[in-house]
C-alpha cells in the first residue's frame, strides 16, 4: 500500500488523485487536503460564473472522490494546522497542487491606491472566495484592465453582463446584486503588445461581440496587414480573425469594452483612491516584445483590475523559485517524496485538461520513486495529528451535505447559491 497526500483540491490535485488510482488500482490510500471546505479550486471559484460548462468538469472529479481509497480531508491548512515535514513522515509522496492563487502585482507607482484590484481579488469576489466576499469594488464611470488573456476577458465580460444574462450561472448574490447597481460606461483592456500576441482565446473573445448592453470597439489602426496573419498559428489567427471583425463593426451599445493595444501602464494616479492611469504608447519589435515610446496619455479610471497573471505561495521549507513564483522542481519532483504538479509546478498556463496528463505524470514519478509498505501511517496518523491539534476536519460526505444546501438555496434557474463564509459552510454540514 502507497500512502499519498495531495495538497489542494483543484484541477490538478484531483487529476493527480485519478492518475494515482489507475496505476495502484487499490494499493494507494489518497487523501487530499483543502484548506478551504469545499472543493474544487479553481473550478469553484476561478472559473467564470457564466462558465457552466467548463465547471460541469467537478463531476468527475466527484467521481474520483467518491471512490474508496481516495478522501477529501477538508479545512486543513498546510503550514498551520499540519506541517509539510510531518507530512513526509506519514505519506510516501506528498503532492503539491496549490495551484497559483496569488496576483502578479503590477509593480509601478500607485498600484497600491484604492480601487486598485488584482485579479485574484475580483474573480473571488465574483465567485464568492470567502478570503474576497468583502471586496465591493467601484462600479461607475470608467474601469481599466490590464493584460490581454482571458482572465481580463472574463473580467470585462462580467462588469459588462446585465443581470438577465447571469440567468443559468452561479455567480454570487452579493456580486449579482452590486453588478446590478452599477453603471461601468467603459471599460479599457490595455493590451502592452499588439493584437499578435494576444493571449486570449477565439471562442471567448468572441462572446464580447453578443452583449447585451456591451460592445467591444478595436482601433483598425492597430491592426498589422491582414496578409501577415497567415504567419500565426491556427489559434491566434481565429484570435486575430476576431478583432478584426470587432474592428470593423459600427454597432454602439450604452457600454463600450474598448482594446487598447501597444499601451504600456506607467503608474496610476488619484487622490486616495484611483482616478486615472497614465499609460505610454509602445510598439513592438521583430520578436514582438514591447518597449515604449516616450509618448504618454490618460485614461480616466475608478476602478483597475490588474489581469497579468498569477503565482504560487511559498509554503515554509519548500524550495521556492521566487522569479518565476512557483515551487522549485525538476519535471514535478520537489525533493525526496514531494512533488509540485499543475500551476503550482508549471505557472499559469494551459487549459484545465492541461493539469491532466500533468497529475498522471506525477502518479508515475510516484511509482517509479517510492515502494510499497514502507510502513508509513498515512491518513490514519493524520487524523491522529489533527484530532489531537482540535482541527475540525471536512469530509466529502459533509461537503455533499455543504452542496445539498447551495443547491436548495439558489435562485430560479441558478445551479446553486454559495455559501461564501467559512463558518457558514461548516453549519451547512448539520
Ligand atoms: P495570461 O494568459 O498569461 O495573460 C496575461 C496577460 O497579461 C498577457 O496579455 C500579458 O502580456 C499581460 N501582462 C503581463 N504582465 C504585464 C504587465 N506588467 N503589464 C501589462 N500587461 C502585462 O494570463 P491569464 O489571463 O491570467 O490566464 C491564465 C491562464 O488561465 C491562461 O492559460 C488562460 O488561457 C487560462 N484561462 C482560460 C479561460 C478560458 O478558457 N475560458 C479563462 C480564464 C483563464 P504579454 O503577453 O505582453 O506578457
């Protein structure tokens, strides 16, 4: 018997657990850990609320933790409550897939005023993270987002949505009902490259030109000759493709989502809180990388949502490479029986299908790296330790009930209402 922990219940902590019992059958014992009650990471509360589809992806992973040899020890958190050194005495491989929960901060002056937000923040908010639920954010007048992937698409698409088009979702009360008091007139992408080395997707750009109250305007200007798209790759030039018809389109709604390309943030600036970003016009070179050109403009702003990417939390005595902000790891192996897998081994690339093949490549380095019966206590020795520490430990079962009550709970039409205070989930269990 192989005794694994898996830390983080995402994409990449549950492809792990499934890679683990296709190769060991019923010689492995998983237990994964959340610091949270619920499960689920970034399907839960990453993914947009209007992503239904993509977050249909949670039923196998139900599937997965419905099977025998595999628990979900919920609101554990690693560094507190257990430490990473206590669990390489109980398991044979501890996993590390705590995904990158972190914002990349902007790094120029002013990013820290007011209505500055990251986009961790406001993806929380939105999809009720309970370290986010108090966030409010500004919704009037004019908002800036940074970054041209599609976690900047999805924050445009959400300040731009009316309430009748979050019909189906899943997207919190307290987001849905200050959404639905807001008035965004126009919200700017700035984009520091061009619409070549756009990082978001077709099918998700295209959903900004069916808006309801919104359109989305791009500067043909900014556009390269339509013959040197034929030099991108397939998915970049449906990207392209896009732009270009938004580009020619004459249709005005009350809401515009302007794309402003080769515009660098320089800092921002406001009385207490944010008032405008000053930004540098830039241009790209042969390789595509950007630089400025000394010219420089405003965009009035109340609210800024930084879209550029994510990191991964040191935890306390895992090597750690600061510059990339993730665990330190040579193809997922951390050190002696710990590995890193999905973003927290990677960054924050890829599709979720891409943490799949990454968890099965992990379930093999655990094969190939540890032997049966080392006579390690696993999970039963765990619940020891948190039992004598008074941690109050979440089940699947409990977490079934948790979901039992979102479900009932929800709004007409809405899959469920979440629950968005830790202590709230914990009630929910009965
Ligand atoms: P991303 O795809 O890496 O895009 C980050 C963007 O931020 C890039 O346009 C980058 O520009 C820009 N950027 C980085 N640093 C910057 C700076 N200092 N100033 C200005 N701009 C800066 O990251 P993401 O949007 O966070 O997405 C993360 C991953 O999740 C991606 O793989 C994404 O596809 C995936 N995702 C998928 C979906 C979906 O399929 N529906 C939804 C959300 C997220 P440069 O290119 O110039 O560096």
């Amino acid at each position: 018997m192989r005794h694994v922990a898996v830390i983080g219940s995402g994409p990449a902590g549950y492809y792990t657990a499934e890679g683990c019992a296709k190769l060991f059958g019923d010689q492995v014992l998983v237990d994964i850990l959340d610091r949270l009650p619920v499960p689920y990471g970034l399907i839960r509360t990453g993914v947009a609320p209007d992503h239904q589809s993509i977050k249909a992806v949670s039923r196998r992973y139900e599937a997965t933790a419905l099977a025998e040899n595999i628990r979900f020890v919920g609101n554990v958190t690693v560094g507190r409550d257990v430490t990473i050194a206590e669990l390489l005495d109980l398991y044979d491989a501890v996993v590390l897939a705590t995904g990158a929960p972190a914002d990349r901060s902007l790094g120029i002056p002013g990013d820290d005023l007011l209505g500055v937000i990251g986009s961790a923040a406001f993806v929380g908010w939105y999809n009720g993270h309970p370290d986010f639920a108090g966030l409010k954010p500004s919704l009037h007048g004019d908002a800036v987002i940074v970054g041209a992937g599609n976690v900047a698409l999805d924050v445009a698409r959400i300040l731009a949505k009316t309430a009748d088009e979050f019909a189906g979702s899943d997207i919190v009360g307290h987001a849905l009902d200050h959404l639905g008091d807001a008035a965004v007139g126009r919200v700017t992408i700035l984009a520091r490259r061009g619409p070549h080395q756009i990082a978001m997707t077709p099918k998700e750009l295209g959903e900004l030109g069916h808006l309801a109250r919104a359109a989305p305007r791009v500067d043909p200007a900014d556009l390269p000759p339509l013959d040197e798209d034929a030099a991108l790759d397939p998915g970049t030039r449906k990207s392209v493709a896009q732009l270009r018809a938004f580009a020619g389109s004459d249709e005005t709604k009350p809401v515009t989502i302007d794309f402003d390309f080769y515009a660098m943030p320089l800092r921002i600036e406001g009385k207490g809180r944010v008032e405008r970003v000053i930004v540098e016009r830039a241009t790209t070179d042969a390789t595509g990388q950007a630089s400025g050109t000394g010219e420089t403009y405003a965009i009035p702003a109340s609210l800024v949502v930084s879209c550029i990417g994510y990191r991964t939390p040191p935890i306390d005595g895992v090597p750690y490479d600061g510059k990339l902000g993730r665990f330190a790891n040579v193809d997922g192996r951390v050190g002696p029986g710990l590995y890193a897998v999905g973003w927290a081994r990677r960054g924050p690339t890829g599709t979720i299908g891409t943490n799949r093949p990454d968890g099965f490549l992990i379930a093999d380095h655990i094969a190939a790296d540890t032997s049966d019966d080392t006579g390690k206590s696993g999970g039963a020795g765990l619940d020891r330790l948190l039992a004598s520490r008074g941690v109050e430990v979440v089940t699947f079962g409990d977490w079934q009930k948790i979901e039992a009550a979102e479900i009932a709970a929800a709004r007409a039409g809405s899959p469920r209402e979440k629950f968005v205070a830790v202590e709230a989930m914990l009630a929910a269990r009965g």
